[in-house]
C-alpha cells in the first residue's frame, strides 16, 4: 500500500492544528517534519518542540527529516518530542551505523535520506538495518521545488539494492511530488510519497491528498 505523508513545512503554521486534522480528515498516512538547521541547509525551520506540539494534535505518525548538521546530538530529543521515524542524512554522518542503531535502541524507526547528487550505492552498506530511505527528488531546504527527473533511475537502482535483502524497506520520495509525479515514482518503486506544496498550499487540502491517493492507487511498481 502507498502512503501519503503529508510535509507540514508547506502548511499555515497559525492554523496548523486545524490544517493537520483536514489532511488527516483526507486519509494522510504519516505526517512527514522538516527540521533544518541553517547549516547543511540553507533554511532554519522548527525543532523538538514544534514536534511535540504536533505530537498532541494528531496519532499519526511522525517522519521526522533531520536536514541538520549533527544528528547524533539531538536524536533522543527528538524522539523524546514523538518522532516515531527518525531520518538523517547519509551526507553528514560519519558512523551512520551507529546512527541508526542508536535510533532503534531508543524506540524509533531509522531511515536515512540522500540527496540528488549522493550516489544510490552509498546505501549499500546501511540498508539491511534500515526501515526507511528517503530519497530527495530536489535539493533539500526548501519546498516548492521542481522535481528532479533522475530521481526515478535512482529509485529503480534503490528498489534492486533493497530486493537483494529481501526485508522491507520503504522507499519514500521528498520533493516536487504531485498528481503528475508520484504516479512515476511509484511505478519506479517508491511506497511513500511526501507532498507538501501539492497538500497544504491547495484551497481543499483533504481533497488534494485523495486526489494524490487516486493518482497512485491503480499503479504497481514495475
Ligand atoms: C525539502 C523538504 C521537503 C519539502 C517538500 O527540503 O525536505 O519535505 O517540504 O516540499 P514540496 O512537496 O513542496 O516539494
Ligand atoms: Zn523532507
């Protein structure tokens, strides 16, 4: 089944209560966060806090996207805040592995995210003990963007890396994701897509994540 995970950084955050519980009223499986530090992105947005906030308002769960410089330091409190699936990105960890077993020891679901230009085989070493690869379609730090068309031999070559474990990893897609692009990831192999602008800056937002959900339904990965 695909998931929608809906990423509040496109939402009115005066209204955000109001706009997650429309989102949700849609059939939105997770809510997807960005934190972002000014430092490996050149965007600053929210931290434990915000995640906690949103943790009251909604069970859905939370897929928090770590665009931060150093992860290590602030992984418990994030998962302290309620992020049930913790991302970081390959780009700055220098023992990812440890990383990620340390994000499982305290209760979460690691994944681990690269952006457009990290080689899909650096995940070759990682993948058996990860749940989630979130793989940037645009430059991370801001939504908006266009997606980037390279993403999709990207997933195929992902989707082949995490066959040959034969577990079940996620394959989510961040950037650019909408009616028209996420069918192409999907049948590229993604089973989670993040959508931010094409959910929260429309004028329906529980329309427009079943419109995201009808433009994927009948689609099976290639
Ligand atoms: C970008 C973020 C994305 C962003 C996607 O750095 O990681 O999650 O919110 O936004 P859209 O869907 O507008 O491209
Ligand atoms: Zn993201």
């Amino acid at each position: 089944m695909i998931r929608i995970a809906p990423s509040v950084l496109a939402a009115d955050f005066s209204r955000l209560t109001d706009q997650l519980a429309q989102a949700e009223a849609g059939g939105a499986d997770w809510f997807h966060l960005d934190v972002m530090d000014g430092h490996f992105v050149p965007n600053i947005t929210f931290g434990p806090l915000i995640v906690s906030a949103i943790r009251k308002v909604t069970r859905l769960p939370l897929d928090t996207h770590l665009m931060i410089a150093s992860p290590d330091t602030f992984i418990r409190q994030f998962r302290d805040a309620g992020a049930d699936h913790i991302i970081v990105h390959q780009e700055v960890c220098t023992n990812l592995h440890r990383t990620v077993v340390r994000i499982r020891e305290l209760g979460a679901k690691p994944g681990v995210s690269i952006n457009p230009d990290t080689p899909a085989s650096t995940l070759s070493s990682i993948i058996s003990d990860i749940d989630l690869v979130l793989m940037m379609s645009v430059y991370p730090g801001f939504g908006g963007q266009k997606f980037i068309e390279g993403t999709i031999d990207r997933i195929k070559e992902v989707r082949a890396l995490i066959q040959r474990t034969g577990r079940d990893v996620r394959i989510e897609v961040d950037g650019g994701i909408d009616v028209t692009t996420g069918p192409t990831v999907v049948r590229a192999g993604a089973d989670v897509l993040v959508a931010g602008t094409a959910i929260f800056r429309r004028p329906d937002i529980a329309q427009a994540v079943r419109d995201l959900r009808k433009s994927v339904e009948q689609i099976s990965a290639e």
